[in-house]
C-alpha cells in the first residue's frame, strides 16, 4: 500500500442518470480505495444531479455556473467554495467544462486549486473534425468530414457509400444507411450541438473502450481496456467486463504519445474480426464506466488526483482481466432539508449533511 492521499478533491459530472456522467463513478472510485483518506466535494449545475444525494459518497456539495455563463463566473464561484470547503484537487469530468479551465493553471493554483488536463494542441486534436489527422502519426482512423451544411449529404454515396455514420461536434453518433437516414440525423446533431457535423467512414467491428492517463510526455501512467456486455437504447454500457489486449494496449500507448496526452481519457476503437483496429474517438475525460478501472486493480481517478497535487506515481501496475461491472438503476431516499438547501442555497454543507444524516 502507498501513502495515503488526504487532500480534498471536487468532482463535476454528477448527473447519474441514464445517460450519466463520470462524476459518481470518479467519487466512487475514489471513496472505495483504502489509500484515499481525504475529501470529497461535488460540484454540480443543476440541484436535481442524483449524485449530489447518495450516502456517503460526498462530504459537501455546491452548485455551480454552466460553462455557457464565461469563464469568470466559474472562478468567482470557485473562490467563494475556497472560503467555505477548500479544495486541493479538481477532477472535471464533463467535456464542456475543458475550454473553460484548460490554459488557467495558474490562476486556478492562485485560489489554492490543481489539475491536470491536457493542453489545448492535444484537445483540439483529438476533436472529431481533426481525428483522422492521426493517421500521419500510424494511428489507423476511419475517413471523415465536417459538413457545415446539409447539401453534401446528397452526394455522400460517392464519397463514403453506406453504412456512414452522423456524429455530433460534442456527443452522439448514428449510423445512416440512406441519404435520408444521413439527412435526418445531420439536422438532429446540428440542432443538438451546433455546427459542424461530423460524417465518419462505417467500420464493422466489435466496440473496445479504454480508459487512460497519459503523463503529458508521450508516457502512458496507466490504462484499462473493457469490453461492453449490455447497452442502453442510446448505446451506452450499462455492463462491461476488462480484457486483456496487447494490441489494444499498443493503439492506446501510441494514441498517447502522439498527442502527448496529460490527464486521462477514454479511447473508443472497433476491433475488426481480422484483427485490425481502428480509432473512433478519443473523448478528453475519465468515462462513467471508471470505477472499473479501481475494482480491477488500477485506480486511474485516484491516479489523476495524486497527478494533479504533483505526486510521481510512476506507471501504474496491471490490472485484473475479467472483472465486471454492472450498472444498477435505484430509488435514493434523501431528507426534504438537503434537496432544499441545494434548490435555494446552491450548497450542502458538511455540518447540514450530518444533520441531515
């Protein structure tokens, strides 16, 4: 066992629900490692978040601004939560929180907070207009193309054929085997996330995630690879199990160093039946399946915490193939004084939590 880690961590993204975010899983992996001997503190935009109210799992909770309000609200209500509950370690874990904070660690550490996120080279180039990019670097991606207009749909038989698949600037992704299919889901993801869109070659294969860290280096501090079992109706895993592939392994260390990745992220590839992989998205946080990575032996959120107060944690050891996790949908019995304090007071603090309790 290393030394314990007793600093005060935040973590956003507490929105569990069906399509939920990293943050309880990110607290959770956290709360679960006898190393971790700190505290917890959730940082949620809205005062129905289910992560806010699970017992146990947060010694204070505040609401905080959306990314869309600027920058500086963000900060103004970061320096107010130092006053109350002061945090060592932020852990975001939404991706439309990362323009926000990336490039400002030194006004961050000015209010007594550390990350660790990647630079803004290594984010913008792991977005997917530029992901293909890669390929100069040997890293296999599928052909794509940002629309900014519906028009070039009607000649994409030409270009991709069909199946193609839809994908939004931000999240979501169909596949389209018609121009129509291609048309509705275009006006459906710019709608959604704006413009562009991004159209992406079909690869059939079986779908492999991996959860990493990289150094910022080119290094790789560790990583997870996992395998859904279950999917929701809107394709995310409601259970995984870790796998052990060295050829996956081999994709993500180069994945990595070609970004000079620093922080974690999660990697999704198809996995052709011949064998060959392909890189579909590299999405710049800790995904909601992290807890995983602590049942199966290699705490990466308790990694990046450790990373973040200038820890050297070295390259992680290796993890347990075979260990599952399976996601469980439950009914949260609060006290009425906590959901008011969130709604009116946008905080929960430790001494109302216990009272509550």
């Amino acid at each position: 066992m290393g030394q314990p880690f007793t600093g005060t961590v935040a973590v956003t993204g507490l929105n569990a629900t069906d399509n939920p975010g990293p943050g309880v899983a990110v607290a959770r992996s956290l709360r679960n490692d006898p190393e971790f001997q700190g505290k917890i503190v959730g940082l949620a935009y809205d005062a129905m978040d289910p992560g806010l109210y699970m017992d146990g799992l947060l010694d204070a909770a505040y609401v905080i601004p959306y990314p869309s309000a600027g920058r500086q609200a963000m900060f103004d209500r970061l320096a107010y939560i130092q006053e109350r509950t002061p945090i060592d370690v932020m852990l975001p874990n939404l991706d439309a929180e990362l323009p926000a904070l990336m490039g400002q660690e030194a006004i961050l550490e000015e209010l007594g907070i550390r990350t660790f996120l990647p630079s803004r080279d290594a984010y913008d180039a792991r977005s997917k207009g530029r992901l293909d990019k890669l390929n100069e670097h040997g890293v296999p991606v599928p052909r794509s193309e940002l629309l900014s207009e519906v028009a070039p749909l009607y000649t994409v038989h030409e270009r991709f054929g069909f199946p193609i698949v839809v994908k939004g600037v931000f999240y979501g992704a169909e596949v389209a085997r018609s121009v129509d299919e291609a048309v509705k889901a275009f006006h459906k993801a710019a709608a959604t996330w704006g413009l562009p869109v991004i159209l992406q070659e079909y690869v059939e294969g079986e779908e492999v995630n991996v959860a990493a860290v990289g150094d910022g280096r080119g290094g790789l501090v560790g990583a997870v690879a996992m395998k859904k079992l279950m999917l929701t109706d809107k394709g995310k895993g409601w259970a995984g199990v870790t796998i052990l592939d060295k050829g996956l392994m081999k994709l993500t260390q180069d994945i990595v160093g070609a970004l000079q990745w620093r922080g974690p992220c999660e990697i999704e590839v198809r996995k052709e039946r011949g064998g060959a992989y392909h890189l579909m998205e590299v999405n710049p946080r800790m995904p909601a399946w992290i807890d995983l990575t602590q049942g199966a032996g290699q705490n990466l959120p308790l990694a990046c915490a450790r990373l973040a107060a200038g820890e050297d944690v070295g390259t992680l050891p290796a993890y347990r193939p075979g260990v599952a996790f399976i996601r469980i949908s439950l009914d949260q019995i609060v006290d009425i004084s906590q959901l008011e304090s969130i709604a009116t007071r946008g905080e929960v603090l430790p001494a109302a939590t216990e009272r509550s309790a």
